[in-house]
C-alpha cells in the first residue's frame, strides 16, 4: 500500500480501507487528516489538495505501523 496518493478518490479509498482494518482489530487510529476546503479551483502550484494528499500519505504510514504490530 506504499503508493503515491494523488487525487480525493484514492485518499478515501486509503482512509476508508485503513479504517475497517482497524475497527476489525478494535484499534482507534488518530484522527484523519480533514479535506480542504479553501481550494479556488485554478490549479495553483503548492494548492491545498497536494498539501491534504502529502497528509493523507503520512497518516497512512502511520496507520499501517500500528496494523502491522
């Protein structure tokens, strides 16, 4: 699961899945990180969506550290 996260869809696909993982082993894992909401749509470099999926991928190494105990 060690792949780049580069648009929302694959981001809630990882939370989502990571998520399950953990409620089946009765594990809370921290809270996920929240989507952007200050986006203006003009693919600026550095925009708020790339900063949420570098985000998401940190919280997914972390996550599969404590699942893979």
């Amino acid at each position: 699961m060690d792949f780049p996260i580069t648009d929302r869809e694959t981001a809630q696909a990882v939370l989502d899945h990571l998520l399950q993982r953990a409620a089946a082993r009765g594990l809370a894992l921290r809270e996920q990180p929240p989507e952007p909401t200050s986006c203006c749509g003009r693919g600026c470099n550095g925009c708020v969506w790339e900063g949420y999926f570098a985000a998401v991928a940190y919280w997914r190494d972390e996550a599969l550290l404590m699942l893979d105990d």
